[in-house]
C-alpha cells in the first residue's frame, strides 16, 4: 500500500501529480511547522499497533499487522515524524530533530462494529491527555465537535473512493484527567465483565470518542497484485461467479471492481445498485433489480452492488427477494461489509444448493473462510490468520486459478474414478461368489479363501489404482488456456448415477466373463477347487491390471511400476506360497503356470471382457467426442509427427468440435453460476 493524496484543515494535497509525499506545499508546511499538519502526523505516527524495529545503522524500519498502518507510519517518517520507539507503556517520536514522548495510557483496538481505533497518550513534556482517533468517515466524521465544517473533508472522501483510494480520517481531542480517570474507571470495568463484554467495552469507547477535531483525510492506494486481473477472467470464463465482499466504500470497490475485470466496462454490461436513504427505497431498489435480472439475464453481463446497512435491511425484510437475485446474478459487490455479513451471504449461497468458495487474508475473513464450502487463506503481510482457519492456503490471489482449473480439476477427476473404481472391484469379486454359489447348489462354499480375498482387496487391487494420482487427462497448460472445461467437472460428467451405473454393469459384465470362462476351461474332473479358485483369482488380476491401464490418460514411471510392478508381484507371492508343502495351495501355480491353456484362459478372459468397452470408447470418441476428448485429440496432434499440413488440419478440426462442445456447455448452464466470494481489497492485492 502506498500513501498518496490527503487533505488537511480543508487543504488537499497530492492534487497536481497524484504523490502528497512529493507535494511542494505539503513539504513547506511540514518544514514551518504548521501546528495542524503536525497534529495530523502526530496522528498518523501514534494511532496503530506499528512497532518500530531499529537496524545497526540506526534507521528504523516498521512490523505492522496491518498494510494501511505501515502506509501510514512511513508517511509520516517520509514527512520527518518518525517514530522511534515503542514499548507496551510508552512510544517516542522525532519530529525535525526533536524528540517527544508519550506515555501510551490506554488502546482502543479496532474492530468491525466501530469501525475505527483510537489511543489515549500522555505527553511527556505537557502532561496533557490526548485521544487519538482513525477510522471510516461514516465512523470518525459524525463525531466531529458541534459546529465544526466537515464538507471539505466529505469531498475529499467521495473524490479519492473515486479515483480507488482507501480513505481513512484522523481526529483528536483534549481530555481532562478527572474525566480520563472516570472513563478508565469505566473501561476496566467493562473489559472485566464477563456478561457482553464486547458490548460494554464498545458503548465505554463510544462515550470517549466524542467532540473530535477532525484533522483530515488519508488517502492510500492499495494496488492490485499481479495476474489479478487474468485470474477473474479465467474464473468467470470456467463458470464461476466471482463476489466481491468488502469493507471498502461503494465507490472505491466499484473502481477495484473495474480494475481487476470483476465488472465491465462495455455496452452490454451493466451495474444496479441497491440503496436509498429509507428501508422503503432500499426495497423497491431491490424488486426493481430483480426484475432488470430476470428480463435481461442472458443478453447482458450483469452485476449489482450494495452496502452493509442495505444488507441488513434486505435480510430482514426481503430475504427471499435478495436471494433469487443473487442466483441469478454472475457478480455482486458488497461493500461496508462486517465479517458476520459476508458469513451470513455464504450461508445464504449455500443454503440455496450453491458451492461456494471463500478466500481472504485477514482477519476480518476468518467467518467467511469458515463458512464456505471451500477456504482459502491468502497467507502474506495480513497475518496467518486467514491462512490457518482455510482448507487451503495460497501465497498471492493468482495461485487460484491453478488451484481450481489445474488441482481442483484432477482432483475431481481422480476423485471420480477412485471411488466408482472401488466399487467396481468389489462388486467384481461378489458377483463371481454369487454365481459360484449358484453353481454350487447354494452350498455355502466360497470359491475364494479368505487369504485370497483379503489380499486382493488390500494388496492386489488397492496398489495399482493409487497411480491415478498422477494421472492428467489433459496438460495444465491445456486447463489454463481452456478454463471452459471446468463447466466437464462441476456439471458432474465423470462422477453420477449414470457413471455409476456404467461400472456397475461392467463389474457384472466382468464376472460373468471371469466365472464362464473359468469353468468352462477348468470345471472337469480333474481340475482341483484351489485350481478353480486361482484360475478365477489370476482373471480378476489381470483385468484390474488392463482397467487400470486403460483408464489412465497419462503415463509416469511411479504409475507403470505400480501396475506391473503389482501384477508381477502376484505371481511372486504365489509361486512362493505354492511352495510351502503346508498349504492347501501346495503346488497349484507352479502347475498352473506350466499349462499352456492358463495362459490361453487369461489372454481370453481379458480380451473378451476389454474388448467391448474399448470399442464402445472408441465409438463414442469418434462420434460423440465431449470436450476432453477433442482437447486431447488437439495435444496428440500438435506433437504428432505427421507433415504439418495435416496436423494443422486435425487441429483446425478438433478446435472447430471443441468450439460447439464448449457453446454447449454454457447453454446448458445458462445464466446461473457457481459463485466463488473473495474480499477485494485484502485477496485481489
């Protein structure tokens, strides 16, 4: 954050090249010591919870946990007051050579409700009582002393939200000592009260911060960090509603807004805004954009922006109204908001059967990140506490976009196949007992022994299907540059009832292949049960081995050691187990081996069991390809080795299918998104 403009005792500085700090006037007025621009730095210095650090070389740097109170204090040295010192009772400042000392009495933090801090200090030469105040106008301005002219400074406000600066304001005011001793009095007893205590301590400080004298307005320029805006765009273009949640003025979000593509600049956008100066103005505003949503949803980009104070009002007497406004809105602004606000439109979002993904960096998030179905903490010079409260933590608000379109795609995908896959090879080996008991006359006989069956389920089958972890369907330079193919996973292609169906009936298929084959080659007279078992057992095998392998997009050499690796090993185990006299196994697989017609068994049962679903995929991908086959059709062929001719032919192709499959997708979502919230200014930054 960087300070740029502010106005003090109705004078603005910063004006003619956008920089107080290099501001001529500012400078003669620090250096004749004009007693109000030394107040207002005096302010700026001593009203935080800055601690100074001091180098070797004597020159003192600043740990602040907040980014405007670091703006501010190095403002001030970078005026000449500079604090120099700072301990839990006492803080020190030098102000053109001279120094000064404060004794800290007592620190009233900020918080949400009040919306500003305060500090009330002591000077070491005078022995006066001072307060000191910042905060928002709407917090530091109303409590101005009876008679004082604020207009200049509501000005100033409403000119830096316009450019996108945050504001702050800074005020003070003599106490006497028999009223700081009443009103300490009173504020221990409050901070000791285990009865509403946040409540008793607010209403103390709110009789303390009264009467101000407004020095003026700091304006601070939070600018956004790079590949903010990129990362909004892909977001929206995947299908995503980005919110905006923020305790920020309405115009100075409404200008980040513009900043980071959240809103549009073009024709076909537009922005409604919520708001009035009664609760009655506040709803009609609300029915009026409801009704604008629902006409023009699907010819114009829409969003809408309102305040706390309107939430509030909305949320208590049109709940329902605000709601289906924000399903089908793709962007909203929220400014002025509290923590417990944005946590209350998660709740809303969620309870409507929407996803929702929070991410923030400070503490003012940590209700949002909670509630959300999804956290994200921004862990940086905000603080941990965002980042500890999240499901997932992220060094700048860029990495979203690889954590949702790269990770969160795998993910899912990975998700998908392994738990229909887990099922699929249990039902396999339950299908197959149900036809043995069949076979064998409901005797109650199992075909497998329980060795055999613990160890295909611990061993044989769970090992091999771990390698889709690294599996990728497509590259992530293809899931960037495509985000559209987000719309694949949140609308549930890869993981339903359908999906689910599907490997029901190949488990079914399978067994059916593995037991007929099996008995037909081994259920004779001659043959023993343990052969029987085994023969159905290697089947089962050998198909996990094939589904597995032809299931994976993408090869890596953890993934084909795994899978062979595992088969080889099955073989290993069984061959050493026929070798203890022992067992009832005794020399079942070194015989079984040595059988041509084993072999024979197994390339059959795979080839009879792999063969029609690797022709239906074949079909469908030629025919009805969806969006990740032609993708990866377009990989294939940029790295075939065919003239180039024909490859930029396959291409073309395969970019003119993906084109319509894509269109599709977006008709079938319409105009209502999954919506993911952030706090603009302390996550887009």
């Amino acid at each position: 954050m960087i300070f740029k403009r502010c106005c003090i005792s109705n004078t603005m500085y910063g004006n003619d090249n956008g920089d107080a700090l290099q501001d001529a006037r500012l400078q003669n007025a620090v250096s004749s010591n004009d007693p109000d621009v030394i107040k207002f730095l005096m302010v700026m210095a001593l009203c935080n919870t800055v601690v100074p650090i001091k180098s070797d070389d004597d020159t003192v740097s600043y740990k602040a946990q907040s980014q405007d109170e670091e703006a501010l204090v190095n403002a001030a040295l970078n005026l000449n007051m500079v604090l120099i010192s700072k301990d839990s009772s006492t803080a020190e400042v030098c102000f053109n050579g001279s120094k000064f000392r404060y004794e800290l009495l007592e620190i009233l933090e900020f918080t949400s409700d009040r919306k500003r801090m305060s500090v009330v200090v002591k000077e070491g030469q005078t022995g006066k009582i001072l307060l000191l105040s910042k905060g928002a106008d709407e917090a530091i301005l109303p409590r101005a002393y009876p008679g004082q002219q604020i207009q200049r400074y509501l000005e100033a406000v409403e000119m830096y939200s316009q450019l996108g600066l945050r504001t702050l304001c800074l005020g003070w005011r003599d106490l006497e000592e028999d009223e700081y001793k009443e009103w300490s009095k009173n504020f221990q007893e409050a901070s000791c009260s285990l009865d509403n205590r946040e409540s008793k301590i607010a209403e103390v400080c709110h009789s303390l911060e009264r009467d101000l004298h407004i020095l003026g307005v700091t304006a601070i320029e939070d600018r956004l960090q790079d590949g903010v805006p990129e990362t909004i765009k892909l977001l929206r273009n995947a299908g995503i509603n980005v919110w905006m949640l923020t305790g920020d003025k309405q115009n100075t979000a409404i200008q980040i807004g513009l900043l980071c593509n959240l809103i549009s600049s073009e024709p076909n956008s537009q922005l409604l805004s919520i708001s009035g100066k009664t609760e009655e103005d506040i709803l009609r505003s609300l029915e009026r954009a409801l009704l604008i949503t629902k006409n023009t949803c699907e010819t114009k980009d829409l969003a809408f922006v309102l305040d706390g104070w309107a939430l509030e009002i909305i949320l208590k007497h049109s709940k329902e109204s605000f709601t289906r406004l924000a399903m089908l809105s793709r962007t909203a602004i929220c400014c002025r908001m509290t923590p417990l606000q944005k946590a209350q439109l998660v709740a809303i979002l969620k309870s409507v059967g929407y996803l929702t993904l929070a991410i923030g960096d400070g503490g003012n998030d940590v209700r949002m990140i909670q509630e959300a179905n999804i956290g994200v903490g921004i862990s940086g010079r905000e603080g941990l506490q965002a980042a500890r409260a999240a499901d997932y933590s992220i060094g700048k608000f860029k990495f979203l976009k690889r954590l949702i379109l790269v990770h969160g795609r795998y993910s899912y995908n990975r998700t998908a196949f392994i738990s229909q896959y887990s099922f699929y090879k249990s039902l396999l080996i339950c299908f197959i007992q149900i036809l043995f008991a069949f076979f064998s006359g409901l005797s109650g006989t199992s075909l497998f022994n329980s060795v055999s069956l613990m160890a295909y389920n611990v061993f044989y089958t769970s090992l091999p299907v771990m390698t889709i972890i690294f599996d990728k369907d497509i590259s992530e330079a293809t899931a960037l540059q495509y985000p559209q193919i987000l719309l694949h996973s949140q609308a549930g292609r890869l993981l339903n009832p359908t999906t689910f169906c599907g490997w029901f009936g190949r488990s079914l298929y399978h067994a059916l292949v593995v037991f007929f084959i099996t008995i037909c080659a081994y259920a004779d007279e001659k043959s023993e049960m343990q052969e029987l078992s085994m023969v159905a057992l290697s089947g089962c095998i050998w198909l996990q081995a094939f589904v597995v392998t032809t299931d994976t997009n993408s090869f890596t050499y953890p993934q084909i050691a795994l899978i062979w690796g595992n088969f080889v090993a099955f073989y290993m185990i069984n061959l050493i187990l026929s070798a203890i006299p022992s067992l009832e196994m005794y020399t079942i697989m070194f015989r079984l081996c040595g059988q041509p017609s084993y072999w024979i068994t197994m390339a059959l049962t795979v080839s009879v069991a792999m063969g029609p679903v690797m022709a239906f995929r074949y079909f469908r991908n030629l025919y009805w390809p969806s969006a990740i086959n032609i993708l990866q059709q377009i990989e294939q062929s940029n790295g075939s080795t065919q003239p180039s001719r024909n490859v930029e032919s396959a291409v073309k192709s395969a970019r003119t299918n993906l084109t319509n499959v894509l269109a599709g997708l977006h008709r079938n979502r319409g105009c209502n998104y999954q919506p993911l919230l952030s706090d603009s200014t302390e996550t887009t930054r």
